[in-house]
C-alpha cells in the first residue's frame, strides 16, 4: 500500500453557504477529521438540489424529503 489518502467529497463552500447541512459535515467530520473506519452511511431525511445560486434570492435552499433508502459503507 502506498498509504496515498484521497478525497472526493462536499467542497468547503458546502458547509457553510446559503445554509449548513448537519448530515454533509457529520459524515465528513466522521471520515476526514475523526479518520473513523466502518463508517455506515445511510441516507438523509432531507435533500436539496436546487440552483440557488442561479436566484436572485439565492439566500436559502428548496429542502425536501428524501424518500430513498440509500445505505453505503465505507
């Protein structure tokens, strides 16, 4: 092993911009800050997949409930 750490993830802007997802950090904070091994990941009760950032009251996002069941493991 080359002990090479990668990262694919929320970009910075993420956390932070129009509104904070408690789920996106948890699970960064988890993986990356903690290095916690056998992470299950399961899936957000809400979403949003809106452009804000293309409204002119781009200050807010359209949060829905998420209806899938997606569980993962890292």
């Amino acid at each position: 092993m080359a002990g090479i750490v990668t990262y694919m993830g929320p970009a910075g802007i993420s956390f932070n911009k129009p509104q904070p997802f408690e789920y996106t950090y948890e699970y960064f904070k988890k993986m990356v800050i903690n290095f916690e091994k056998n992470i299950t990941i399961e899936d957000s009760e809400t979403f949003a997949e809106d452009l804000y950032f293309l409204r002119e009251d781009s200050n807010h996002r359209i949060i829905q409930p998420n209806k899938k069941k997606i569980i993962g493991m890292v």
